[in-house]
C-alpha cells in the first residue's frame, strides 16, 4: 500500500540528501559546498553534519572537511564494488606507480578467477591484453591468493575443489593441498607472493584493502619482470606496497593491525 505524504520524515530526506551529495568527483566537502549542493541553509546543514558524524556516517577532518565515513562505506559496499571503488583509489594507485615505476593492478573475485578493476601498466607480462574488466586466474596471481585466503575454510574448500587449476607455467600451483597450504601461508602472512606462476617472467606482490567491518574489499598489486629485480629490490618494494594497501585501508575505515586478511570477504561481483 503507498505511503502517504503524512509519513514522509523530512528531516530523513535533508539527512540523506547531505549524504547524497558526495560523490567519486566530490569526495570531501566543507560546510558551506554541502549548503549549495543540497540547497539547505548552513545552520540546518550543521545540525544535520552533526548527527551523522556522531553516528559515524561522515567525517571531519583538520581542514573542516566531511567526508563518507567507514559504517556508510560498508552498508554501501556493493555500489562501491565495481566503477565507484575503482574512481575511488584510481589516483592513489596511478601516482603510486609513478613513484615506484612497475606495473599496479586492482582487482576482485569472481568465482575462481579475477576481474581486473584498474590496471596501471608499465611492463607487459602476459601474451594477451589486459585492461579493466579482464579476468585472470586466481590460483597462480598474488591477487588471488590474497582473495582466496579471506574466504572461511569451508567455502574455501569448496572453491579450490571446483577451480580447474591449470599450470600456466613449470611453477604453478595445480595441486589442492599444494594451494591450500600456499594460502594458509598467505592468510598468516597477510600479504601474498607470486614468482613466476602465472607468467615465466613475472614476479609480484598483493596486499589487502580492507573495510571498517573489517572485510577484504579488493586486492593491490605491483608487478614487475622477475630476472630484472633482485631480493633486495622486491623487499622494497613490498615494504612500499604495504604502506599502500595500509593507508588505502584506512580511507576505507579500517583501523586494525595491517597486513591482515581477516575472513570475509566482500560480496562477488554478479
């Protein structure tokens, strides 16, 4: 039965439309841009911002800034899986691999395999193209033994025991038990490895983007041709992904110790 306008809350329709008005282009705004863009005056905007920073749905930071904070970010997650997480971290991710010159990639689950939302390319690895929307397999990729290792156990099992684990080099991970101990490696660890496993001139690393619940929202990346990169230099870079995927994480609200790849991860892709 419709509702009528008798129980339309206006004070839920303000609160919303502040919260309305942030968006992947406009991801911080100060008290007087949130009064232009809802239309409101600024002691109602105040009294609004207030509620919701005290309900942890926006922020403040030193520059009097709001901004989506983590409780909203997590109940919004599946809009923020595809296209918006990708604008979300786009600049981060493109100025990181500036800075350390190699190849950055972010990417989700799909099943057994990995879709790629952003790919920064300095170095070609692979025979084929790969650009945003690309699948690659999970099992052999830094990024999906991070994403793989945040499912529980028992899902986890079902997923190793339906992926067809194909050897797309001498070193890749195709038996069960062989992967399953590589990721319980991985989940201890919190940050992942690949050498070589999924191209004969590839190594990489992966770390986790974690949410405030905390979940594995999607998995970072830096690749980078193997025989060009002795131990040293690929400690370093780890050490500089890690700082990385820590801070991505605490834009999306996670706080906790990092690395980390606590069980749960965020919802598929459909």
């Amino acid at each position: 039965m419709p509702r009528t306008t008798n129980h339309f809350i206006q004070s839920l329709d303000r609160g919303l439309r502040v919260l309305m008005a942030f968006t992947p282009e406009r991801p911080r705004l100060t008290l007087t841009e949130l009064a232009v863009a809802t239309g409101l005056n600024k002691p109602a905007v105040q009294r609004l911002t207030d509620t919701l920073v005290a309900l942890n749905f926006l922020g403040r930071n030193r520059h009097k800034e709001f901004y989506l904070a983590p409780k909203l970010l997590s109940l919004g997650y599946t809009c923020l899986q595809g296209h918006e997480l990708r604008e979300m971290v786009r600049q981060d991710l493109r100025a990181f691999s500036d800075r350390i010159g190699h190849t950055v990639n972010l990417c989700i689950l799909n099943g057994g395999e990995l879709v790629v939302l952003y790919r920064r390319e300095v170095g070609t690895f692979y025979k084929f193209d790969v650009h945003a929307g690309s699948s690659l397999p999970a099992h052999c990729t830094s990024m999906g033994k991070v994403l793989l290792a945040a499912l529980p156990d028992a899902e986890l099992k079902q997923r190793i025991a339906a992926m067809d684990l194909i050897p797309y080099t001498p070193l890749s991970l195709t038996d069960p038990d062989e992967l399953w101990r590589e990721l319980m490696a991985t989940r201890a660890r919190g940050y992942a490895m690949s050498d070589r496993e999924s191209s004969q001139v590839l190594y990489s690393a992966a770390v986790p983007i974690l949410d405030g619940r905390p979940r594995v929202l999607a998995a970072v990346n830096v690749s980078m041709y193997a025989e060009l990169c002795d131990q040293a230099r690929r400690q370093e870079l780890t050490h500089m992904l890690l700082a990385e995927g820590r801070r991505l994480s605490a834009v999306m609200g996670y706080g906790g110790p990092y690395p980390s790849i606590p069980l749960g991860l965020a919802e598929e892709i459909d």
